[in-house]
C-alpha cells in the first residue's frame, strides 16, 4: 500500500469517527468527553495542514454542527448562517490571534450547553430552531416557549426583525434531581447537564421540556432589521433592555493584555459561572471590524474560543467502595481505572452517599463521566449508559461499618448520610480525626499524614487522640511509619515530635476546631475563641449564650455542649490540657481587632499574602473574610489579575483597595485610609 494511501486511511477513519463523535453529540447521547474529542478534531486538523490534498471540501474540519436526521421536527432555513468558533489551546496561540486581529475585545464564558436561534417580527417570538448545520435546524418554536428565560414579546422599541442566538443549559445544582426525575420515569439516567440540555431541548412535547428546567443566555445576533449596532457591546445592552437574557461574565478588553488577563482569571474560577464553561470567547467588539475580517468556512475571523484543559473525562467505574471518615460518615467513593484529568491522575471520585449512587443512576462497571474541579475532589457525574453491556451491576450498600463492623445506621431519622455511631475505637475515624487534627488549617503537623495517622492506631501506639501530645521517642520505636530498619526513631518521627511541641502553643480556635466537634469548623471555633477566651468558659457557659455568639446560632452551640457530654472526649481534654496544649487564648498577643464588625472581599494576586494568609489576617482582626461582593461588603481588596469581583464592587458603589491600602486597613482601620 502507498503512503498516500495510508495517509487517506488514516483521513477516512479519523473522519469518521469525528463525524460519529458529532453526531451523538448533537443528535443522541455523547459516549466520550469533551476533551477527547477536541484532540480527535485536533489530530484531524493536524493531518489536513500537512498534507492539505486530504481536505476535501466536505471534511468535518469544515463544517459547523451536524445535520438532523431523526424527522421529528420540521427542518427551518435560518435567516442568517449559524457558525462554529475556532479554539486556541495554549496562550501562545491566543497571543498569535490577538497579534493579528485588532481590539478591543469582548470576553464572554463559553456556555457549555446547546445553541439555538430566536426569531422576532415585530417584538414577537416567531421561530425557535437548533443550529443543525448552521444552514439548516429544526423548528423547536413550542419547546422555546416553555424556557422562562425566553421572553414571548420583547420590551420597548424592538426592531421589526431581529435574529438572535444563545445557548440552552441546564444549571449543575440542578442536574442530579432532573437525573433523579428521568431514571423514575424509566429513562436511562444523563452523563452530565450539556447532554440533558440538548436531550431536553428536543423533547417531542413541550410539558416534558418545562421539567428540565432549562435556561438560556444570549450571545450574539443575526440577521436584522431596525437595527445597527456599532459594537456587539452596544448589541448586548439592547437586547438586555428589550428583555433578553444576557451574560453577567461578559467584559469589555482594551488591550490584548487585557485578554490575558481574563483568560487566566477564568482558568482559575471555571466553577464560580451558574454554568457549565469550558473556555473563554474572545470577540471583536466593533461590528465594522468583524465585517471587514470576515469568516472562513466554518467560523468567524473575528471570534475565538480559548479552550481551557478538560474537567470531565470519560473512564471505567471498576467498583463502589465505602470510606469512612472522622464523624463516622460511610461514604461510597467510586474506584475508577486511572484517568488524566485537570492536571493529574484520578482513580478515585466521591458519590457522596448510597441515595446519590442511585440518583446518578452508575452501575459497576459502567463507563462514567468523571468530572474533576479545581481544588474539588474529583466526582462522578453519571454513566454513558448506551455503552453498556449487560454485565454492569448495581452497587449494594453494606450493613456494616467496612472498618470495624460495627452497624451503620443514620444519625437521625431521615438523615441521608450513614454513620458508624463506634466513635471512639472504629479505625477508620480515629485515623482521619488524626489527619484533621495535622491539616494545615488546623495544628499544621506537617509529619502526621494519612500513612503516619494509620500506622499509629494499627500499632496500638495510639488508643484515640487523648496521649498524641504525650508522645516520645519510645513510643515511636512500635510504630513502622516513624523508624528505622534498625528500630530507632526517623526523621520524620523527630519532626513529628517537634511538630507537636509546636502546635502545643497553637491558637485556642485551632485547639477548639482540633476536637472535631461536629458543625464546629475553624470559623465558629475563632468566634466562640475569640468571645470567651478560654475552653473551661466555654464549657461552662449555657447552650442560650453560646448560641448568640456571632455565626454560631443553636445548631452548632447545641452540638458543642453535647460534645462534652461523652466522658471520653472530657478525658482528650484533661489529657490536651495536662501536656500543656493551649486552653486560655493570651489577650496580650491577640492581634488588634481593627476590622471588627467589617466584611472585606480579596480578589486576584497580592504579593505579599497567599490566600490563606489574607484571610487569616482579616479574620485574627475581628473582620469578616467573605467570598463575594455585595451591599454588605465593606471593602474589597484588588490585586493582580482580579476578575469578576471587582467588576461587581465597582457596579455596587464599594470601596476598593490596592494591597498597600489593605495593609494600612489591617495595621489602623478605617482611620487609617483617610
């Protein structure tokens, strides 16, 4: 055979599969993720660029969408072609578009869920349709009736024609019910919300589409009449006011540096959109511009999609296990054939309890969506349920704890998760309270990890958390983690000694949120720390004036005094207490509360705090360190490479600061800025 020959094999099957890959994607149930098939596309374009005698006009390198092909809605001529967006991966190749195309620019999140095509006469809904080919979609006019973000009549002085697009998604909060919802009617359940937008969307009736709760942003117009916008800026404040859903991520960007800015801000908070996003658009904001660069076959000149790196990935659910943790939940986690994604390998993902496995509807060896974001434990989605065989099996819930047997029960009627009530000697729990205890927001004991925590208790070093601080090199020398093959104590038990003689003078917040009392995290262990200054005042003072402590309320205070109750948890203490563990926070080296009563809002890169660093000196100042802006915020401090946040302080009338600003604010007070 040929080079040319082999070549065109190798064209006609990656063709192939592309077209395939498209097709599930626009008409049916997507079977790979993403990600996988960009690199499919990707590897498709490659073989054209080298040898362009392959890219024959009809190459799916060249076409937008696919075509429908099922007859179950009336195919519609849109009145101006739909068209795909070309993607960057890499900011070198963002940086080469911006170098020849001319600003300023737009950014907007690409919404990763369905596109459709509104048509208004007169300020009158007259067609809905999918985008199809970008000529041709179908006519989906009743189901884009029953979307309540798609208005029926728009307001004020609509042009007498006016085409627009959007995209049709379905929020990730509501995916797992709207799942729960299909599987109780006899579906197959959904990989991920993009694929129950799109099979939402084309539902035959359109009571079954208002159940999927559908919403719909816009993100560009087509053909019109009555209507010129200088920029597509312009556009999206008018279809705004003619009552059009319009994006609040979109920002206008001068200069290219100004792109890049956004393109990596984005990159680090994907998960803050009330959407799916896979990748940020870069536009043109003059309309002049974008006409005099035109569109190659497929896409727009004037547009770009910066794709960021893959946060699903489809893989093999090999089992459902059962964990553990330190307040004795058993969680099911799934163990999955190890898969790259988001920057590392994943072969274990949450499913947070034996009702989500079901309402997500996997099996055991099912092929899953596996989705990984940001700094949150990789989780699975749901199954891709057209590949299965036959063979998959449903996971069974057990009776007993998987580490000390004890009788798993919930902790309360009617709560979802199950707990192991053997507290005290159950394994599993004492190995992870350790582990919590050593964590970094707690008593920072960098030589105490999850090998170190388990070695302890399985070598009878350890009966519970009372005698850690106890510890000495002759204790040590039983376990295996913290010695030598000649049995005497390691490195890393030496730091682990004087590790512990170090957090023996930690903050009493550290030493109030250490004893895992339940709903007791690190910010209502500072504020109960912070208004009684000792444990024993703690321990003393009545549920009703716990309660009123600032951010604790009856829940947490209740839980905090019943903790008390259990004689061995008053032995941890008495124990803590006698090796010289803080109980008594020292007022002469408090900090200043000099943001008391403040709520300050950090965003972007300072030069001198991390993150955990900024927040804990907003909070050891008595101030309110929140997560995003509103009328309450007070200040909000903006550093390199800040975002959204600072888009909405500046819309919202709040003041904001430079880091050398937050450090007066810190070191003086409001007093200080003036």
């Amino acid at each position: 055979m040929s080079e040319l020959q082999d070549l065109q094999r190798e064209w006609d099957q990656l063709a192939g599969e592309v077209r395939h890959h498209r097709d599930l994607y626009y008409n049916g149930q997507p079977v790979i993720s993403d990600g996988e098939f960009d690199e499919l596309f990707r590897r498709l374009q490659a073989l054209e660029e080298e040898h362009p005698e392959l890219a024959v006009p009809d190459s799916p390198t060249k076409e937008v969408g696919a075509p429908v092909n099922d007859g179950a809605f009336a195919d519609v001529t849109h009145p101006e072609r739909m068209m795909s967006l070309d993607n960057v991966f890499s900011e070198e190749e963002m940086r080469d578009w911006l170098a020849k195309t001319p600003g300023p620019y737009l950014t907007e999140l690409k919404i990763d869920g369905l596109s459709i095509d509104l048509v208004y006469e007169n300020g009158e809904l007259t067609r809905a349709a999918t985008r199809g080919d970008g000529v041709t979609g179908e006519d989906i006019t009743a189901n884009a009736r029953v979307i309540e973000d798609i208005p029926h009549t728009l307001k004020g002085d609509a042009p007498a024609f006016l085409e627009v697009r959007g995209e049709v998604f379905i929020r990730p909060e509501d995916f797992p019910e709207l799942n729960e919802l299909r599987q109780k009617e006899g579906g197959k359940p959904f990989a991920n919300p993009r694929n129950t937008a799109a099979g939402g969307l084309r539902q035959k009736n359109p009571e079954d589409v208002k159940k999927r709760k559908l919403r719909m942003i816009c993100h560009g117009i087509g053909a019109r009449e009555g209507f010129n916008p200088q920029t597509q800026h312009e556009a999206y404040l008018k279809l705004a006011e003619w009552g059009l859903p319009v994006s609040e991520y979109t920002r206008q960007a001068e200069t290219a540096e100004d792109v890049i800015k956004a393109v990596k801000y984005w990159g680090e908070h994907r998960n803050d959109a009330i959407h799916e996003m896979d990748g940020l658009v870069v536009k043109v904001d003059s309309v002049a511009e974008q006409r005099a660069l035109g569109a190659t076959s497929r896409a727009p000149r004037w547009a770009i999609a910066y794709k960021y790196p893959p946060q699903e990935v489809t893989t093999k659910l090999l089992d459902i296990e059962v964990s553990v943790g330190r307040t004795g939940r058993a969680t099911p986690f799934a163990v999955l054939e190890p898969v790259f994604v988001s920057g590392s390998t994943v072969s274990m993902a949450t499913l947070h309890n034996q009702h989500e496995v079901k309402r997500k509807g996997v099996l055991i060896g099912d092929t899953v969506v596996v989705r990984k974001a940001g700094e949150i434990i990789p989780e699975v989605l749901g199954p891709v349920a057209d590949l299965r065989d036959g063979t998959e099996r449903e996971f069974v819930y057990p009776e007993n704890c998987p580490s000390c047997g004890t009788k798993l029960a919930p902790a309360k009627e009617g709560d979802a998760d199950w707990r192991c009530p053997n507290t005290r000697s159950c394994p599993a729990q004492l190995a992870t309270r350790l582990e919590y205890i050593a964590s970094r927001g707690v008593f920072d004991i960098e030589a105490l990890g999850e090998k170190g925590a388990q070695d302890l208790i399985a070598s009878g070093v350890l009966e519970d958390e009372a005698k850690l601080f106890d510890l000495t090199e002759e204790d040590l020398k039983k376990s295996s983690a913290y010695t030598r093959k000649d049995g005497a104590v390691n490195a890393a038990g030496k730091k682990l000694l004087a590790n512990l003689e170090t957090a023996r003078h930690a903050d009493l917040w550290r030493v109030i949120t250490a004893l895992s009392i339940r709903h007791v995290g690190p910010t209502a262990a500072r504020a109960l720390a912070t208004r009684y200054h000792s444990l024993q005042a703690l321990m003393d003072a009545p549920v009703e004036d716990l309660a009123e402590t600032d951010g604790v309320g009856e829940v947490i205070a209740a839980s905090f005094k019943e903790w008390f109750t259990v004689d061995w948890h008053q032995a941890i203490v008495e124990a803590w207490a006698a090796a010289g563990v803080t109980m008594e926070s020292d007022e002469e080296e408090r900090a200043p509360q000099t943001l008391e009563g403040l709520t300050i809002v950090a965003t972007g890169t300072l030069e001198g705090f991390t993150r955990d660093e900024i927040k804990e000196a907003i909070l050891s100042r008595g101030g309110k360190a929140a997560g995003s802006v509103s009328k309450k915020t007070d200040y909000v401090v903006v550093g390199e490479n800040a975002g959204s946040k600072a888009a909405k302080a500046e819309e919202l009338g709040r003041p904001i600061l430079t880091e050398a600003q937050f450090v007066q604010l810190l070191e003086g007070g409001p007093d200080a800025l003036a």
